[in-house]
C-alpha cells in the first residue's frame, strides 16, 4: 500500500475505483496493443 493510497483511502470510494484500476489497466494495455497490432 503506497502513501497515496492512505491518503486517497480517506474516500473510500476513491480508493476502491483506484484499486479497481490498477486491476484493470494490464487488461487496457493489452487490449490497445493488440488494437494498435
């Protein structure tokens, strides 16, 4: 858990769309690559 996340944690809701972000963005990157592919 970064700093950040502490800091952001404070919204709760903030932290659960960064979390679900990070989870998400290997699939975003993945998905443009092979549309850039």
């Amino acid at each position: 858990v970064e700093p950040k996340d502490v800091d952001i944690g404070v919204f709760g809701m903030s932290t659960s769309l960064q979390i679900g972000t990070r989870l998400v963005d290997p699939l975003i990157i993945k998905r443009i690559l092979q549309g850039k592919i």
